[in-house]
C-alpha cells in the first residue's frame, strides 16, 4: 500500500511505527477469519486485536485520534468487519473514557483486552440523527434508574457485553435533558426485539429497555450531560469514520490499478488509454483530498483543541462521498467481475455505502459545516 503520506507532518514516529506493525499484522492474521457467521467473526475479531494489542489506544485518559484513524484506516484496506470490531470498542467505551469514574472505567481494562464487547446506544426508532428527540426515558426511584424505552440500529447489538446507553432524564426541554448510562448487558430488562441484516453484514439489533434498572452509579458524568457527552465522543470518533472510508478507497485504487495494468485491450492494456489513466488519476486525487481532511481533524484534535465539530464533518463527509465514487470507478473499470459476489470490489461497494450514513449522514455534517461557517463569519462581521 501507499504509505507516503505517513511522511506528512500530521504524524510522529511512533505512528509510522504503529502503522507499518498494524498493517504487517493484518496481513498475516486477517485472512484466517471465518465470516460466514458475522456474530462469531466480531467475537472472533475482537478477541485476536486485544491479544494483540492492538484494541489499546481504543480506550483511556489520552484518546490519540491519529492513531484511532490510522488503525481504522488500516483494518478497513484489509477487512471491513475488522475496521468495525477496532471501532465499536472505541465508540462503545468513549463516554467512560472521556467522563466515567474510577468504578466505571474498570470496563476499559476488558474492552482494551479484548475480553469484552461494547456499543453505543444513541439512535432510536423516531430519533436518528436528530438527538434532541431522544424518547427513551430515566426516571429517579430511590438508588436506581429505571429506564423504558426502544433503541434500533445499535452496532454489536445482541453481542455486547456493556452498552452506553442515553435516556431522557428531563433536566430541561430537548438535548439539555439526556443524560449517559453504563449498561451492563445481563442487566434485566434489555430485550433483543429483532436483529437487523444489512447490505454488508455487521451486528445490529432493535433493542428496548423494558423497566430495566440501574444503580445510581451507573450515571455517566451528571444528569442533563446526555447530548455533551455524545458529542464529545462522536467529536473524537467521527474523524474515524472518514479514516476507515479512505481504508475502503485506498484498497479499491489498488485493485483498479492491478486490474488495469493487467488486463489487455486493443494490443496493450487499459491502463494504456487516457480516459482509464484520467479515471485512475480522479481516484488518486480524491484519495489524497480526503487524507488530508482526515489527518488535519484528527491533528487538530490531538493539539488540544476542545472541539473540532467542523473539521471532523468535513473530514467525514469528503471521505464517505469520495470512497463512494472511488470504488464505483473501481468497479467500473472490473467490468462484469466488478459486480460478481466475492470479488473485492464488489465488497467494497457494499461496505461503503452505510458510513455516508451512521455517525451523522452526508446532509447532516453539511447542516454542521454550514452552521460553523456561518457563525465564524457572524464573529468576524461584529468584530
């Protein structure tokens, strides 16, 4: 693979080391994966990134963002259900990475070590992306919370060992009046409503909370925090999803440049006529593009930065679009092996095709970028 751009001034030596050792790893263990059952490979998955090592940075006090989209980045170029088992720990356990207490945080220890599985329960049946409308509810009865309530589309849902889960405690009107829950998955009163089977297979589930009850140190961080929290986390994991989109595009510009180069046409090969080089070429660039949107968010982050709403948006929604054209090329240019199941390829265009929509769909970060823009120039109007 490409590794130049690890040469950029985004990074430091240890991530080129982390990178090269990652990417050796993968292509040496990876490929032993059984993915006929997808719930046995994550466990699978899971399991062998902990042994490894390589679920460490995924959870703790310092979340290094370039590493997190190195190592997605990484694992989707060479498997997207492992790109997905690296994230979901990260995701899953963010909230008590950035604001659990000490008892809470013995969780990390497992996530990190492969030897539990995690997930986020943010989207609800009548509430995607619009967070505020969160109906799931909390209620205060002595030294427990009692939680009612659905949640749908939940990655690792039915697998999990412990969830976040956010619920409407009612602090205040809309966003101000979620709050965070540490949700054990033995806990009585989850039930697994439905599981969910999508275009490329990945652990989903419908969940609903039915009287379940928690103790009082299951809150995460204070009662109305809910919204803060979520998006402090999808801030630090959003980025992420652009990196493990550029994975998906950097494989599909490998496999369209083998495929030209290879196949002959008209005494030479594809490779040999100037509307396949012009397509090659349109690949490489975006590719580029959205690796520096990529690494500027996750830099930025890194520096210190509180927020990084804006960058991480465009980061995610220029790499999500980009990967899309990308691998269509590359599927266009395999001719009929392109759509042919089990080709690369042909994996590749379905496994794309959900992160233009979790963590925040393609409109939605433009609604984001936009409002930033907006009121940066409202700033620098009054000034």
């Amino acid at each position: 693979m490409d590794r130049s751009f690890l040469d950029w001034p985004f990074f430091e030596d240890r991530h080129r080391v982390f990178q090269r050792d990652l990417n050796a790893w993968a292509g040496q263990t990876l490929g032993h994966v059984d993915h006929s059952d997808t719930d046995a490979a994550c466990r699978d998955l899971v399991t062998r990134l902990g042994a490894g090592g390589w679920l460490q940075p995924t959870a703790g006090d310092a979340l290094d963002v370039r590493t997190l989209c190195l190592a997605r980045e990484t694992l989707a170029r060479h498997d997207g259900l492992a790109d997905f088992a690296f994230a979901m720990q990260g995701l899953g356990m963010g909230a008590i990475s950035l604001f659990g207490t000490e008892q809470q945080r013995a969780w990390l220890e497992r996530t990190r070590e492969g030897h539990a599985i995690a997930a986020f329960a943010l989207t609800e049946p009548g509430a995607g992306s619009d967070v505020a409308s969160t109906a799931t509810t909390a209620r205060r009865e002595g030294e427990e919370w009692v939680l009612d309530g659905e949640k749908t589309y939940i990655s690792n849902g039915g697998i999990a060992d412990v969830y976040v889960v956010f619920a409407r405690t009612g602090e205040a009107p809309g966003a101000r009046g979620l709050s965070a829950f540490l949700m054990p998955a033995n806990t009585p009163g989850l039930e697994i409503l439905d599981r969910i089977d999508v275009m490329a297979p990945h652990p989903l589930a419908h969940l609903r909370l039915n009287g379940l009850r928690l103790p009082v140190d299951a809150l995460i961080g204070q009662p109305g925090q809910g919204f803060k929290i979520a998006m402090s986390v999808l801030d630090v994991f959003r980025s992420t999803v652009g990196a493990a989109a550029l994975g998906f595009a950097r494989r599909a510009l490998d496999e369209a440049l083998a495929r030209a180069s290879r196949t002959r046409a008209d005494g030479g090969t594809l490779a040999g006529f100037q509307m396949v080089q012009g397509h090659l070429a349109d690949m490489a660039l975006q590719i580029d593009a959205a690796a520096l949107l990529v690494y500027r968010a996750a830099w930025t982050k890194d520096m210190g930065a509180a927020r990084v709403s804006r960058e991480a948006a465009m980061a995610k929604l220029y790499a999500t679009e980009a990967a899309q054209k990308v691998i269509d090329m590359a599927v266009q240019l395999h001719g009929g092996d392109g759509v042919r199941s089990g080709q690369i390829v042909e994996r590749l265009y379905r496994e794309i095709r959900a992160l233009r929509i979790y963590e925040g769909a393609s409109d939605v970060q433009r609604v984001v970028i936009a409002r930033a823009v907006l009121d940066q120039f409202a700033a620098s109007d009054a000034c």
